[in-house]
C-alpha cells in the first residue's frame, strides 16, 4: 500500500494533500521517498526557522529527551521558566509574563479569553462585561472554534455555525472604518501586523497608529497575532517593529517558527497596570484561568530555546532583511509582466500573480498551477489565496539558495506564460 493509499483509507480528508512524500530533511533541503530533492521555501509553513535538522536544535531535542520528556504543570519547568525569560528579555524586550500552549490557534484562544478577563474587570458604562474582538477581513487566526470565529474569511467558517459570538470582522488597513465602528462591548482589537495565510499584507504605519490609538482612546487591549511573523521572520524580532516600532502591544500570539519544528505555541501579556489600584494586565489570568496539559513541556521547551538562542545569537533576522532585498531585486530585475508584486517583509514574502497569464483549469487557483509547477521543478512554496504564493525559506537560508530558488520560479513562471500565450495564438488563428 502507498502511502497516497493509506491517507485516502485510514487519514480525514481535511487537506488538499500534494503527491509529495517528504522522508529527510537538512537546511534547505528536503528529499522525497523516489530520493527527488527539492529546495524547501515552504518549511512546513514558515516553521523550520533554522531549517531542516539544524545541528544545535538537534542537540537540544536528543538531550533533554534523555533527561525528562514531560512532567506536569503542576510543578516547576526550569526549561519553560528560561525559554520565557529568553522572550521577555530578548525578543518582547517589555515586561509581561508567558502562557505556553501548543500551537497557534490555541495561542490565540487564549488571548481571547485573556480579553473577556479584562472585559470583565474593565466593564461597560451599565457595569455588564465587555466582550467584543474585533478582528479584520482576510486574517486568518486559526481552526479551533475561537480562533476560527475571530478569523475574517467565510472560507474557513463556512458550514460551522453557529460561531462563537463577540467578533467582528472590519476591513484592514481602513483607519476610517474602525474609528468609526468601537461598540459599548468592545474590549480589544486582534490583528496580524503582516496577514500570512490572507495574502501576504501588511498594516499600514498609519493603520497600527491608528490601530494603538482608538485602543488607548476606549480602553481597548492592543492584540498582535504573530503567529506567522514572529521571532526574526519579518527583519526584527517582532514584525510590529518593523512598521510601527514605538507601539507596545497589550498581549502577543506565536507559535509557528518559534519551536522550529516541535509543536509549541504561546502568549504573551503585559504587566502594564489596567486600572487606578494598578492591577497588571498579566494578573488576570491567574491560578485555575487557564491550561493546557502538554503546554511548555521540558522538550519542547528546551527545543524553542535552541532556536531563539540561534536566531538572536546569528542575528537571523538582519539577515533575512539582507535576503529580502536579494530576492526583490532579483525580481525587479526580470521585469516580468506576470508578476504583479512582490509583498511582505523579510523572509515572509508573497509574490503576487497576474491571473490572466497563469492558465488556471477549472478549480484551480492562478497560486496553485504555480506552486504546482514549481515543485516538479525542485522547488516547495506555499500559495497565500489565490494569486499569490509565499517565499518562506529558513531564516539562515544562503544567498545561494535564495539565487538557485529564484532561477527556478523564472524559469517556471516563463514555461507558464509561453503556454498561455501559445493557447492565446492558436486561438486566434482559428476565429
Ligand atoms: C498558522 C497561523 C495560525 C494558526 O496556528 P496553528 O498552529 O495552525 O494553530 C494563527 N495565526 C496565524 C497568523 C497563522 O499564520
């Protein structure tokens, strides 16, 4: 039996799976079950932070799984306790304490209910609790039924109601909008500084302004999702900081590239006072509020702290913006009409098509014929909706790499176009 054959008998068919039977891995590189190797600019969706079996985070996973894989939260987790200063003092660089879960949407459930604590604590006028997140059209949050609820795409929703209430969806980048819509019961806003899933977009300076703003002016918390954007992957250790970098946030979501390949999520909340008696932000969620059994284990913790260390100690995230402007201007420098814009940050780049030179059968995305093409090639990257696929090779990736990449999207993008352009004139020769 295949492995194709065992997925379609034994696994639920939630993903669209490609044919790709992924066995190794090392640094940029990924080999198939058939030995085919291909050029991992996908890595795992913007996880594999070091790359394939970086040595040092390798290291760390084989000692701590022969010292003590996982005891409970009930007792002291020294890894944990040092991953979380490892944030706070090197990465956050603010004061707030750190909930460590195991994944993204996770991460930002728990930020939601951080926002209904406070709602609570800080009520309406008429003393019932605030509740209401707002969130914006095209994010993308996550799958378990909050985050999936605060998430701005019927797509994801579609056939799950009723959703959790208390969110609503205002368009992004729209300043007018959201001045225009705070309700009585709002008490926090969600965003990604960068939309990752939705795109690749990226908030305005004048939108996260305006964002910081309307929250210090109604007493709303400030939430970034940077699930996706976080620990280096934009040019900084935080992606706010790249295009507002004088905003402190109220609360933090990651997950993603901050354990490099194990599962570990967490948020972050800041010990800025709420009130007059001076109640820190990160006192509300205290003894009983909230959990998680596997959440901060000693191996996944002691995995993620590998990785931070590498990131900040290589300064990975200098260097993916010195690699961004290597693939931009490689880019630039091709002058192809298919390719609409290059967006995004760093080393979360979305590379946008124009549509109507991509021959898309029925069904099929203009990203996903690309995406496609480029993995027969020896390339993996990922589609962000429907005219965009994602650049999002490890953050230590080579100029080499990045050169051997980009030749193979040319020459990709090039065999497509010729297609259509083919179809077009044999078309014409006929009418
Ligand atoms: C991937 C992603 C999530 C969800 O993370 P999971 O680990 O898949 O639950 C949430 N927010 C953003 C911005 C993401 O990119």
């Amino acid at each position: 039996m295949t492995t194709a054959d065992q997925f379609q008998q034994h696994v639920l068919p939630t993903y669209g799976r490609f044919p790709l039977v992924p066995v190794r891995g090392e640094g940029c590189r990924l080999w198939d079950e058939t030995g085919k190797s291909y050029l991992d600019f996908c890595t795992g969706i913007a996880v594999c932070s070091l790359g394939h079996c970086h040595p040092r985070l390798v290291e760390a996973i084989r000692k701590q799984a022969g010292k003590l894989l996982h005891c409970s939260n009930l007792y002291q987790i020294p890894q944990q306790a040092e991953l979380a200063e490892e944030i706070n003092t090197h990465h956050v660089r603010m004061n707030g304490k750190v909930f460590f879960s195991n994944s993204g949407a996770e991460a930002n459930d728990g930020i939601i209910k951080s926002a209904r604590r406070f709602g609570h604590k800080r009520p309406q006028a008429d003393g019932s609790p605030r509740f209401e997140v707002i969130t914006f059209t095209l994010s993308f949050h996550g799958r378990t039924l909050g985050s999936m609820s605060a998430t701005g795409q019927a797509k994801i929703q579609e056939g799950f109601d009723p959703l959790l209430p208390g969110f609503r969806h205002l368009p992004y980048n729209d300043i007018a909008a959201l001045e225009a819509d705070i309700r009585p019961e709002t008490a926090a806003i969600l965003l990604e500084p960068i939309q990752g899933e939705g795109g690749v977009n990226t908030a305005t300076p004048e939108f996260l302004r305006a964002v910081a703003a309307v929250c210090r002016k109604h007493d709303l918390l400030l939430m970034f999702d940077e699930v996706q954007t976080g620990f280096g992957r934009c040019g900084d250790a935080m992606a706010w900081r790249m295009i507002a970098p004088e905003i402190k946030p109220d609360a933090i979501s990651w997950a993603k590239g901050m354990g490099g390949g194990v599962p570990i999520g967490a948020f972050w909340l800041s010990d800025r006072a709420i009130d007059d008696d001076g109640t820190a932000l990160s006192s509300l969620m205290g003894p009983g509020s909230h959990g998680s059994t596997y959440g901060g284990n000693p191996l996944v913790c002691a995995a993620s702290l590998a990785v931070l260390q590498e990131i900040r100690e290589q300064d990975l995230a200098t260097h993916a913006l010195l690699m961004e402007v290597r693939i931009r201007e490689t880019i630039r420098s091709w002058k192809l009409p298919v390719i609409e814009e290059v967006r995004g940050g760093g080393l979360l780049l979305g590379i946008r098509l124009n549509p109507d030179l991509i021959p898309a059968p029925e069904g099929k995305t203009p990203a996903l014929v690309v995406v496609t093409k480029l993995m027969e090639r020896g390339l993996l990257a990922p589609p962000a909706g429907p005219t965009t696929f994602r650049l999002l090779p490890p953050l230590n990736v080579t100029g080499e790499e990045i050169d051997e990449a980009l030749e193979i999207v040319k020459e990709a993008l090039d065999e497509l176009v010729a297609a259509v352009c083919d179809r077009r004139e044999n078309g014409s020769m006929k009418s």
